[in-house]
C-alpha cells in the first residue's frame, strides 16, 4: 500500500516532515545523503497503511535513522536509514540499552514483554551497526538510538541471527568504490502487507 513518490523533495520541504517540523531530537534520515542527483524521497503511505500511521504519519527522528510507526500494530509502518561505510566507528554492543521513545510514548510501542521466554529475538529494523557512524559521541547516540523499541520487530531468532543477518553483512561487503548506502526496512505480517 506504499508508494514511492517521484516528485522531488528535500528534507527541509514542509511535505516532508509531520506538520513541516523536524524533530529535534535526532539527525534523522536525509532523502538528499547520496548527493541532490541521487534523492531518495520517503514513502507515502496510502490506504490501510496510512488510516494505521500514529500521528497521521509522523515522521520520528534518531541519529542517521528515521521511523514511521504503525499506531495499530505497536510495531514500525518503515524505518529509513544514512549508511556512511567510510566513517564507522566501532561501538561495542550492549543489551542494557533497550528503552521505550517518549516522543512515541509506551502506549504505541511493543515493549519487552512479547520477546520473553519464546523463539523470537529484538530485531533491529535499522541495523545497530549500520549507524554507528560520525564523530564518537554521534555513533554511541546511534548506537542507543537503535535500541529504541521502535526500531525492533518480532524477528524468529533463526531467521534473524542466519540468513537476515548474512544479507546484511553481504550488502556492505559489496560496498567497494561508493561508501555510502540508504536503506528502507519495515516488518510484513501478512500478505497484503
């Protein structure tokens, strides 16, 4: 139910963002990150997926990413995110950083209770790798960024630590002369997803 509109828009459009704000608190996803030649508007979200956006689409921002969320579902509608290969910083991984959004507020989240004592893992629709860039103090807030519920999805735990975490890996392999990528992900649960 998604398309992708082709009219340009940069990321300071009035279009672009919920009642033409920006968050504040986030550098968020920026359409123009590949160069003004190579924009990659977001989404329009129309039918079913637009009535279920929370906040008539709202767009939140984190550091390097941004998220539309699913005010039915509890769970992302996407997440958009500025991968910048050439300027990873190497952040160890934690598990004591999974936290609930404010901003979204702990109504319109799946917290930690749907991931206890089954079969299915916290995964990250933005990868916490993938936005670990920038100066050291930017990379360590998108590191904690990315452990935002908002940002997770039921993900059964052999899917999520095989052959999606192999795809990721092989995509940024494969990066060799271009260091920077965007990339768009978002849960299905059902075919007409």
């Amino acid at each position: 139910e998604m398309l992708m509109q082709e009219t340009r828009r940069s990321k300071c459009s009035p279009d672009f963002f919920h009642d033409g704000e920006r968050e504040e608190s986030g550098m968020g996803y920026d359409p123009v990150f590949l160069g003004e030649r190579h924009e990659v508007p977001p989404p329009v979200l129309l039918g079913k997926t637009a009535e279920d956006a929370l906040e008539n689409g709202r767009v939140y921002d984190f550091t390097h990413f941004s998220i539309v969320m699913n005010k039915r579902r509890k769970f992302a509608v996407y997440s958009a995110a500025c991968v910048d290969k050439s300027r990873f910083v190497n952040i160890p991984r934690t598990n004591r950083l999974w936290h609930l959004d404010d901003r979204i507020g702990a109504m319109n989240q799946v917290g930690p209770e749907y991931y206890a004592q089954n079969d299915y893992d916290k995964g990250h629709l933005t990868r916490r790798r993938d936005v670990c860039w920038g100066e050291r103090h930017e990379a360590e807030k998108a590191n904690r960024d990315s452990f935002c519920y908002a940002n997770i999805v039921l993900q059964h735990h052999n899917f999520n630590t095989g052959v999606w975490n192999c795809l990721e890996d092989w995509i940024l392999n494969r990066m060799e002369s271009e260091k920077k990528l965007i990339v768009y992900t978002g849960p299905i649960f059902r075919e007409d997803d």
